[in-house]
C-alpha cells in the first residue's frame, strides 16, 4: 500500500473506532498545546482526525472523525476551521453521535523569531453552539478562546507555550484558563518527536482544575503527506485522551515552506 493510502485509512479507521467525548477544544495537532507560526500566505493545511476523550466519570467521547482546515491569507495571519462530527457514550447511558460545535478561528503572529527572540502570536478560537448540548454533542452556546502563544526553535528542538482565557457561559459554568508548554526534537528525516504538560483550571462551579500530560510523533511521508498522532493522561485523576490525523499540506509551489505538526523540524 502506498504511504499515502496508508496515512489515509489509518486515520479514517482509528476515528470511526475510538469514541471519546467532545469535552476538550481541538488545538495544535497533535498537542492541546498551540502554538504562534501561522500557515504560509496562500498555503493550506487540511486534516482528517480523531481527538478522544476517557474518564471514569464521564464515560468515553470525541470526534469520528473532523476535518480541520487552516488558509495562510495574508503573511503573518492563518484562517482557521473545525467541522466535527461528534460522539458520546456517557456510564451507563445510551450513545448519540451527530455534529459538534463548529470552531473558527484567526491566528496572527506579530512578532518573527529571531536568533534571541521567540516568535509570539495570538490565536483567538471561537466556538459555535452547532452540535445538539441535550445529547452531549455541544456546548449549548457560543464560546470564546483568548490565548498567546510563544515559540523558540534551536537546532534540532522545537518549543513552544503559553495559555489564555476561555468565556464559558451558561448556568454553572465558570470562565476558565488553559496554559501548557510543549517540546520536540527531530530525531530522524521526517520524524519528529515531542511531549507536553498541560493545565486547565475549573471549568464549573464547585469543580477542580486538570493537569495532564502528552507525548506525540510528526511523521512526514513527502511534502505533501503527513500523519500526526499523540496519547497521555490526566495526572491525578481516572482519565486519558488521544489523537490521530492524516494531514495534508500544500500551496503555490507545493508542499507547505513550513514544517507540519506545529514547527515540527523536517
């Protein structure tokens, strides 16, 4: 099978068979973490993946699979779009699959790296109440996303960080705040290697905060190719996530100038 084809029916295969809840926003394939680099202008980033969820409290859910679309419009500024199909499957109780919540986002980066100086960006996402909440697929209502985000690059390793503020309305729901930091290393042609901790605080009222962790590979097939995919757990807590997505790259002279899996090193 070609590596292509390949890439495909595993992230197709892997999104219809792991269900875990929409509970957790989509961020920077493969990590939570994001980070600041946007697409290169009139470039184009398209994934099909899974983002997965398990808790002993909640049961399993996620997406089966999402399409993620990032444009480069102009230099400095990425378009950003996420359509999911989502499904939950609670303890105890009966599963429903449908559309999720449609997230839409713009990220700019207003500082360039430099030999001293990390690149700094900013990445508001804003979630659209799409997805039926009465059956678990949704929030119910509109959600904001305000994060900055930093990253440095030295020789073969890769790191970035940062966090922001979420506006969670609705009826026993609390504003919250997500901070993680990421880092990864080439450690062969097309591989690239990395791992994350990540914290959010509590997201109702009477709840408590999460700190979990992940590790995670790029692994680029060609220029146009790639397949991302990373795994962890909470720390402290009976749960775990997971993703993996075929992703492919591509814009006016081929593949994207920017390395996949957010500034993963080719």
């Amino acid at each position: 099978m070609r590596p292509r084809s390949l890439a495909v029916g595993l992230a197709v295969a892997v999104s219809c068979a792991a269900a875990l809840a929409p509970a957790r926003p989509l961020a920077g394939p493969p990590y939570t973490t994001d980070d600041p680099e946007p697409v290169p202008f009139r470039h184009w980033e398209v994934y099909l993946a899974t983002a997965d969820q398990w808790s002993h409290a909640d049961g399993w859910g996620g997406t089966c699979p999402h399409l993620e679309v990032n444009y480069g419009a102009v230099p400095g500024v990425q378009l950003h779009l996420v359509a999911p199909l989502a499904w939950v499957r609670p303890p105890g109780g009966p599963g429903h699959a449908g559309p999720g919540d449609t997230e839409l986002g713009a990220k700019w980066r207003f500082v360039a790296e430099g030999e001293r100086r990390p690149q700094v960006g900013v990445f508001p996402l804003v979630e659209l109440p799409t997805g039926d909440d009465r059956r678990g697929l949704g929030a119910g209502r509109t959600q904001v996303f305000l994060p900055v985000w930093v990253q440095k690059s030295l020789g073969e390793w890769t790191t970035y960080g940062g966090g922001g503020y979420w506006l969670n309305p609705g009826a026993g729901n609390r504003n919250w705040w997500l901070v993680g930091w990421q880092a990864q290393r080439r450690v062969a042609e097309g591989v690239a290697l990395g791992a994350e901790v990540f914290h959010s605080s509590a997201r109702e009222i009477g709840g408590g905060g999460d700190t979990r962790f992940n590790v995670g590979a790029v692994l680029d097939l060609g220029e146009l190719h790639h397949v991302l995919v990373s795994a962890g757990r909470a720390l402290g807590s009976r749960a775990a996530q997971a993703y993996l997505a075929y992703q492919l790259t591509f814009g006016p002279g081929g593949g994207s100038e920017q390395p996949p899996g957010n500034g993963a090193p080719r």
